[in-house]
C-alpha cells in the first residue's frame, strides 16, 4: 500500500512537504504532539478497537491539528453486499461519534466528485487540547 501511494504521491514525497509511514494504530512509536495533519483512508473500519486507536491518533496530534478521513460509500455497501466486509465495522455514524468522543471537534463529512467518481470526506480537529 506504501508502495502504491508512493508512486501517486511521488512530487510531494520528493519535495519533502509529505511522508509516508505505516505503523500499528493501536500502539504508535511517536511522541505526544507529534503531526500537524493525519490522513487516512479505507482503514478505521479494520481497526480492533475503535476508540482506543482514535485516542492514539489524538494523542500524536499536535493542538489545532487536523485529521482528514476518505471513504468510499458505494464500494463500502458493495464489499459488504460481497461479504467482503465481514471482519470491518465501516459505520460512520460510530466513526464520527467515537471521533468526537475522545477529544476531536468539528466533525464533519463532505461529499466529493473528482473526475473518477464520488467519495466522501470525514474531517476532524484536535482543537487546543
């Protein structure tokens, strides 16, 4: 998946504005206050336990930090209609509630059309901590 995103990725990589690490969300090795942004997509719906990664997440999260989440409704329902979704959780109403629950705010999602197709962007906000 790195690999993936590195080659879509590759200008801002190469310039030094992003970079690219996979970690265990449950556990990271980072200090508190460490990332002014955090993306993240198709994952939160695999994590074990919802509420204790978002407080991971938060925890890594410099104040007034902001966390952008992108999903895919349609290919959501039709993985679970697949039965592909039978170990995830890809409720977003749980998602957005947990999210707030351990300390984010302003909450939100956006519907978004790029040239391919339509997908859905949940942002939240760390706030002054």
């Amino acid at each position: 998946m790195l690999e993936m995103a590195g080659m879509q990725l590759s200008d801002e990589l190469r310039s030094g504005r992003l970079f690219l690490i996979a970690e265990n969300v449950m556990v990271m090795s980072f200090r508190d206050n460490t990332f002014d942004r955090v993306y993240h997509v198709n994952s939160f719906y695999y994590w074990p336990r919802l509420e204790s990664a978002l407080k991971e997440i938060h925890r890594v999260m410099k104040p007034n930090s902001l966390m952008v989440t992108t999903v895919d409704l349609k290919q959501l329902r039709s993985s679970k209609l697949r039965g592909l979704m039978k170990y995830g959780n890809c409720d977003l109403l749980l998602y957005m509630t947990c999210l707030e629950s351990v300390g984010f705010q302003h909450v939100r999602i956006e519907y978004v059309q790029d040239d391919k197709r339509p997908y859905q962007v949940i942002y939240a906000e760390t706030g002054k901590k």
